[in-house]
C-alpha cells in the first residue's frame, strides 16, 4: 500500500486562509476526498473555502488564481483513472506539472490530493470512504497546512 509509513501531521493553522480547489469528475471519490479535507482543516483551525472545477486539468489555473487571491495554502483535489487511450498520461502529467509550478513559483503550497489510479476500485480505496485504507483528502489539507506554517515560520514572504 502506498500509505505506508506515512506520518500523521498535526499542526496550528489558526488564521490560515486555505482554498480548495476540487475536480468534478468521479462524484463519490471526490466526496471522500472532500469530507476527509474538510475534517483536516476543520482540525487544523484554518480558515477555508471551496470552489470546484470540472477536471484534474483545470485545477492549476484555479490553484494559480487563489494563490494570487492571498491564500496562505491550496488544496487541490481530483481523480483520474486510466483509460485505454494515452489521455490519462496527458491529465495526470498537466495537473502534476501545473500544480507543482503554482506552489514554486508564488510560494504558495499546494496539498496534492489529485487521485491517478489504474481503476476505480484503487481511487475508492484512497478516498477516505468507510472501508478505505486511506484518506488522501485529509492527507493533502495536512500537508498544505503544514508547510504554510513552515513557511510562514521560516522566513516571511517576499515582497
């Protein structure tokens, strides 16, 4: 399993503006998602709002504009599943690449929570459901709340 080993980050994140970014695809995957993001922030004390795309490859651009906006960290959220075409390559290449490029170049971490499974059954079991092995949801909004704080701690942000 692709948790294992994974460590369990507990931080303050009172006073953090956090944005969650959501595709629409996969509508129960993305519920899981969504609940196991909500209780982390929730958890966290940040701050947060949600806005929602309609896939894996929008998310990006709307990581970029709340990043822009003054959030303190996004979340970003989506499932893509194998096909039999080279269409998933170009999905999970483009949100992964895009995602990574938001939080490096405006210094606004990005949780990724974007699913890129082989079939349905392994997004499921990743989804934080009742019955999943993991909560890849809650994972990515404690890894974006967590290194907001780092940062936030480390030095302040450019100007």
């Amino acid at each position: 399993m692709s948790g294992a080993g994974a460590p369990k980050v507990t931080v303050d994140g009172t006073g953090l503006r956090v944005v969650v970014v959501a595709a629409s695809w996969h509508e129960q995957v993305m519920d899981g998602l969504l609940a196991g993001t909500r209780r982390a922030l929730a958890e966290s004390g940040a701050d947060w709002t949600e806005v929602r795309v309609p896939g894996s490859f929008e998310l990006p651009v709307a990581a970029a504009r709340a990043a822009a906006g003054g959030a303190d960290a996004v979340v970003a959220l989506g499932v893509v599943i194998r096909g039999g075409t080279p269409h998933f390559e170009y999905v999970c290449s483009a949100a992964t690449t895009g995602l990574t490029d938001v939080s490096v170049r405006t210094g606004v971490p990005v949780g990724f929570g974007v699913l890129t499974c082989d079939d349905e059954a392994q997004a499921l079991d990743r989804a934080g459901l009742e019955g999943s092995r993991e909560d890849k949801g809650a994972e990515a909004a404690e890894a974006a709340v967590a290194t907001a704080v780092t940062l936030r701690d480390l030095v302040p942000a450019p100007q």
